[in-house]
C-alpha cells in the first residue's frame, strides 16, 4: 500500500469513528439520557487521564523490576469498564495488567491502586501500609485528598486533579514538575 493510500485508509478510519460516536451521541440525547452519557465520558476521561499520568509519575527502581505494570481497583468498579482499555499498553516499558484487589494485602505487587470506596481504608492504615509500598493511590473526590496521591475532581464542569505530594513521598512515589502544574490543586509540606 502506497503512502496515500494509508491516509485515505487513516482518513476513512477517523470518519468511521466520528460516525459512530455521533450515533451514541444522538442515540443517548434521544432517549433523554445525556446524564448517562456526561457519566460515560466522565469515566472515559479519568481512566485516560490515570494512563497519562503514569507517564509522569516516578517508581523506585526496585518496584519496576517486574513483568507487568500492577493496576488494581479496591472496589467496585466506578469506571464502567473503561480501565480494561488501559490493558496492553506499556507504562516504564511493561504491559498495564488490571486487578481486582479487596484489601491492601492482595495490592502488594500493585503500581497503581484505585481506591473506588476509599471508606474501605482507613487513612492511618493506609499511610502506615504506604512506607513500605511504592504504589501510586488514586481516588475520586476532593475529600479523599488525604488517602490518595491523586484525586479526580470536578471543577466547572472539568475533571481536574489534587495531586498530594506528601502522600506520595511517604510512598516512595515521586511526580514530574509538569504534572504538578496541571494540578489544580497541590497538598505540599502539609499545606492543605
């Protein structure tokens, strides 16, 4: 296949999907649920944000020395589904494998930990479980800030994230200066 041939196919393909994200669209506004839909794209975002920014987040050379990048989900699965997108693709050059964990013993091996009821944990526990686990936690809500290093939150109608630093040092878990800009908010050397 020649150069302009793989456009015109890369072209067709991109049409493709507009057209049937227009057929969701429309379909999701004709049945008076654009809720739903708001909820949908919601969890579609913040499972591509949680990709995104593993990219900027820095592990301990000793947690990377693994087969997978550790996804986990302590509890139920507010996601819709969306975070098995995020299995086989790489994160520090390692396949993301996605887990389902109970409590913070089966989320030793984990990267990433997805706190979906963090009521399940307490704060105490969870710190003291953080000083010997480099594992980046990640939680919805702004209340939340204390149990997770990154918290999903909605500003103005946008997903925007907390990002507490002070968590994460206790962790072993460091983030990239252009992350923390992006943040609109940032709990450091225990600033609220």
């Amino acid at each position: 296949m020649n150069l302009i041939g793989f456009w015109n196919l890369t072209y067709m393909a991109g049409r493709s999907c507009h057209i049937w994200l227009a057929i969701v669209v429309t379909g999701c506004l004709t049945f008076g649920s654009s809720h739903a839909f708001s909820e949908l794209n919601t969890y579609q975002i913040k499972s591509a944000y949680l990709y995104q920014i593993s990219k900027f987040v820095f592990w301990p050379e000793q947690s990377k020395q693994t087969d997978f990048f550790n996804l986990c989900i302590l509890g139920p699965d507010t996601y819709g589904g969306n975070l098995q997108k995020m299995e086989g693709r790489t994160v520090f050059g390692k396949p993301v494998k996605l887990h389902k964990v109970t409590n913070l013993k089966q989320a030793e091996t984990c990267h990433l930990l997805v706190l979906t009821d963090p009521a399940v944990v307490s704060q105490d526990s969870l710190s003291t479980w953080l000083k010997s686990h480099s594992v980046l936690t990640v939680a919805d809500d702004a209340i939340n800030i204390d149990k997770a290093m990154v918290v999903f939150v909605i500003e103005n109608q946008r997903v925007r994230l907390h990002i507490n630093v002070d968590l994460a040092k206790i962790s072993g878990v460091s983030f990239a200066a252009n992350l923390l800009e992006v943040a609109s908010r940032v709990k450091s050397g225990g600033q609220p």
